[in-house]
C-alpha cells in the first residue's frame, strides 16, 4: 500500500478569494503530495508498508532508529494537511448549539475565541500549526505546535496551517490577515461531529 494524498473534499477553486487556486495547487498537489511521496520512499524496506496511516503513527515503537524523524515528520505532514483540508469549506458553516455554548464557556464569547485563536495564530513562531482541541474534559482550548507535530493535548476539532506556504501567495507576509480570513470558510459542522 502507498500512501496518498486523499481527495480536496471541493474543488481547487472553491475558497477562492480567501484562499485561492494557486495557493491549493501548490499547497495541495505540491507541498502535501511530496510528504506522501517522501513518507512513501521512507518506508520501502522497512515492513511498514501496509500500515495505514493511522496505524504507522500509532506504532512509533516499530520505526526504524535511523528513519524515526523523518517517518515522523512526513506522516505527521500529511495527517496534518488533509485535517487542515478538512476543517475547511466553501462558505463556511454553524457550529452546532452543543460546540456554540462550549466555545463560549471556554473563550467567553465566540468574538474572544476568534480573538485569541487569531492571536495564537499570528503568535505561533515560525513553521506551526495552530489547533482548536477538546481536553479529555470535555472543554475546548486551543494548542499550537511547531513544524510537523500533531496536536496532542486533546481531540483535534479544527487546525489552521500557519507554515508560509500556507499563506504568503495570497497575504504575502500578512499572516493575521489570513488567519481572520479563515473564519470565512471554517467547517464548524465537521468540527460540531468531532466535539460531538
Ligand atoms: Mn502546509
């Protein structure tokens, strides 16, 4: 089994303006594709061929020393990219009632969320991700992460990509912008079945 990258869940174009069809293009056919491609030459050999990509990162204790960073690092990328993927949609969508009233418990309101999750976007140095996640106690909080790692702290509800590549076509080096621009096309219905 190789690993691919699966399916935009929309097409190349459709969160144009906000992000636009050369940014996915390359973000997507390029920057995601290679990590598949690299994880792919990184496993050859080693007996991990057939894990899904799930059971390959659940499985840390079969890697092989030599190869341990970069089996990380090229499976987290692409885990990573198609959650990213995934916590978008054209337009945009509702929270549900349930994750409305946790992000006001946790954040106050859903404007100080907004606040605080751009914050945190613009505050996470350098190559990131930025993580909305529910904690083993059923509260919300947000996680940030530096370079390939996989949010940890709790379930992962929505991410935002916060690596250059991610941004700098579209905003060049204004990457507030881009992160407030993201409340446009959040896919708060998907991320209402993972709090749920
Ligand atoms: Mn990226």
């Amino acid at each position: 089994m190789s690993h691919i990258v699966p399916a935009l869940p929309y097409a190349v174009n459709a969160l144009a303006p906000i992000i636009s069809e050369e940014t996915i293009s390359y973000h997507y056919g390029k920057h995601h594709a290679a990590y598949a491609t690299n994880l792919n030459g990184l496993l050859e050999g080693t007996g991990l061929e057939n894990l899904s990509l799930e059971e390959l990162l659940a499985a840390k204790e079969k890697w092989p020393e030599a190869k341990k960073t970069g089996i990380y690092n090229n499976a987290a990328q692409v885990w990573n990219h198609t959650f990213y993927w995934e916590s978008l949609t054209p337009g945009g969508s509702k929270p549900s009632a349930e994750l409305a009233a946790a992000i006001d418990k946790a954040f106050g309101s859903f404007d100080e969320f907004k606040k605080k999750f751009v914050a945190d976007s613009v505050g996470n140095f350098g190559s990131a991700w930025t993580w909305l996640v529910k904690l083993p106690d059923g509260s919300l909080a947000i996680e940030k992460t530096s370079n390939a790692v996989i949010a940890s702290t709790g379930k992962p509800l929505l991410v935002i990509d916060v690596w250059e590549h991610a941004y700098y076509i579209d905003y060049r080096n204004l990457r507030q912008k881009y992160a407030e621009s993201l409340f446009e096309i959040w896919d708060w219905a998907r991320a209402s079945k993972r709090f749920a």
